[in-house]
C-alpha cells in the first residue's frame, strides 16, 4: 500500500479520477474485471508515483521515462537507417523530403528517429486517417523511452496531451492532427472557430503521413500552406510519407525523395547472408513475395509508347465517347459509348491472365 498528501504544489485538492487521466493520457493500460470494478491499470507503482507528480505539477501526462514498460530498444533496419541519414542531409542545405517507401517499410519509428536525431522542438504529424493516431503514439513511446525531453499530443482523450498544454508545460513535443478537422477552421476557409493554436505554432516539421490522400486539393494545400511556415527567421521543414506517391513525385527533385519498393526489400532479404555472414537477417520477419511482370508490347504490339518506351496503357483502354475529337475517328455504328475501342486485344490480354 502506498499513501501520500493529495494537494497539488499550489495547494488545491485532488481525486483518483485526476491520476487516472495521466496514466490514460500515457498510454497506461485500463483493466476491467467481471465484478463491474474500472479504477484499475496495468502498471507499477513507479509509474503511479511519477502520475500523482505530474497531477501535482499541473501534468496532464507523463514522459516517456517515467512510464515503466519492458520495451526492446529501436534496431532499425539498414534501409530506415539509411532513409534517416539521407533526410537529414537534405534537411541541412534544405526544406523537404518525401518518402517512396512500401507497406510495412517503419515509416513512423523511422520518421520520429529523425525527429529525436535532429532534436526537433515542435513537430506535428497530419494525416486522413485519424486511426493511425494509435500507431504513432505507441511508437513514439518506443522511439523515446528512457528521455525526460519530449511528450506526444494529440485531440484524443487518451493519447498524450492537448496542444494548449504542451505550449504551456513548454516541452518538445510531438502532436498528432486530422487534416480533416484542421480543414474545418476558419483560418483556412472552413466553418468553424478552432485549431487556433495549432495553425499560429512556428512548427519545426511538418510530416504527413499518407501525403497522397487528399493533400493535393484546394483545401488539402491551404492546410499545408498555413501550417508550414516559410519565413526567412522560421522555416518549417517538410517530411511527407506514402507507399503510393505517383501524384506527389512531380514536387520533388531526385535527391529529395527516397525510394524503397518491394523489389528493393526482396533482393535485400535474398542476399541478406551472402553479404552480411552471421548476422541475423532484419528482413527475414517480413513476407516473402513472388514477383511476376510481363513485356506487354511483345505479347500485344502496337501499344508501345515512342516516347518513354513504356507500354501504353491509356491507350490500350481507351474507351469509345462518340466525339470524334476524342475517338480520332467517327464512332461505328456497331460500337457502343463505353466499349473499348481494342476490344479484342483487351479480350486477349484478359484471356492471357485467366480473368
């Protein structure tokens, strides 16, 4: 049993119910008995001291090492190592970076690595999907266990604290926003008083996770204009994350992005031992793929792009539209709006995959 004096430093009295937010707010795990009984967590009584700490400190969560957790230390793989030291290159002489990189490549550990390398004060990660508010967060814990320097924030309830209270406890931090809901401010045309803060912090990086979803509309980039800040005495660094960016990739120079494709995985699980003898293989706990591609333009000639030497898919697709501008030609008469205009070399390409 453990008693102590429940009076804040400045005197003010408090509950249970006030060290039970910390311990949510850090991600401590809530234990429900079959009794009805909900005032329990799964955790030790250093970490309950250091929670009653932070409600006398007028904390509403606690730092990474203060929570007690068996957490194996971060390895990370040659290829995130290397995204991380190429990032931090570019971000010395520049501004912005995009990762090319597969399902399953580490994106947040790696990306929160470079926060903690570069010692980052404030960085916010955006995103369409808030459901990923959870993966970060854990990973955050992981990435910054053992340091007293930083706390992960976000609107949630139970995943750090409030963007009010991590400029008012004057920490670094990390704090993770919905562009969906930042879009619905009045700062960037939205309907709604909101987000104030968020969009008058001089923020150190910008990272969005999935930059391909929606980053790209009218009110996806006024987001992204007024939170990244591009003041000569403030100059926000850009770091964007997806495993799809096809529409993205036109923004970047060559040195800017850094690609890693399943291809790259493959070869480097395969070779791992021929290479690197005796060590164990960091690849060997992800799938194994069996890759097949086909020369299109010498199963199907006549498709082939002069151009860029790359089969024609648009092309080959083409549908008619009965507007001879768009078909090159007047449309038959025993073809319909809709049907492809090669349709029997689709019927054969189609045939020649089963489908």
């Amino acid at each position: 049993m453990y008693t102590e004096l429940a009076i804040t430093n400045k005197g003010k009295p408090f509950a249970d119910h006030d060290v039970h937010k910390v311990l949510i707010n850090s991600g401590i795990e809530k234990v429900y008995f079959a009794n009805g009984a909900n005032e329990w967590f799964k955790t030790d009584l250093n970490t309950v001291k250091n929670a009653i700490k932070a409600v006398k400190k007028d904390k509403s969560s606690l730092f990474a090492a203060e929570i007690t957790k068996n957490i194996n230390p971060i390895i990370l793989r040659p290829n995130q190592k290397e995204a991380v030291e190429k990032t931090i290159k570019v971000f010395s002489k520049g501004d912005r970076m995009l990762w090319n990189a597969k399902m399953r490549f580490g994106k947040t550990i790696a990306a929160l690595e470079v926060v903690r390398r570069m010692g980052f004060r404030k960085t916010i990660i955006m995103t369409h999907r808030p459901v990923v508010d959870d993966g970060w967060f854990e990973d955050f814990n992981m990435v910054f266990q053992g340091t007293k320097s930083y706390k992960y924030g976000s609107k949630s309830s139970s995943h750090g604290s409030s963007i009010e209270e991590l400029e008012k406890e004057r920490v670094n931090y990390v704090y993770f926003a919905s562009i969906q809901d930042l879009r619905g401010s009045s700062q960037v045309g939205g309907d709604f008083d909101k987000n104030d803060l968020v969009f008058s912090v001089d923020w150190d990086l910008v990272i969005i996770d999935e930059a391909h979803e929606g980053t790209e509309t009218s009110l996806g980039t006024k987001v992204i204009e007024q939170i990244v800040k591009k003041e000569s005495e403030h100059t926000t660094k850009l770091l964007e994350l997806s495993g799809t960016p096809f529409n993205l990739l036109k923004k970047f120079d060559d040195d800017e992005i850094y690609t890693w494709d399943y291809v790259m995985e493959q070869r480097e699980r395969a070779n791992w031992y021929i290479e690197h003898y005796g060590d164990p293989n960091p690849y060997e706990e992800l799938p194994q793929m069996h890759i097949f591609t086909y020369n299109l333009d010498r199963i199907i000639g006549g498709y082939n792009d002069v151009e860029d030497m790359a089969f024609n898919f648009r092309e080959f697709f083409r549908v008619w539209t009965d507007n001879p501008s768009k078909d090159r030609r007047i449309m038959p008469k025993t073809a319909k709006i809709g049907e492809f205009v090669h349709k029997d070399d689709v019927k054969a390409f189609l045939d020649l995959l089963n489908i």
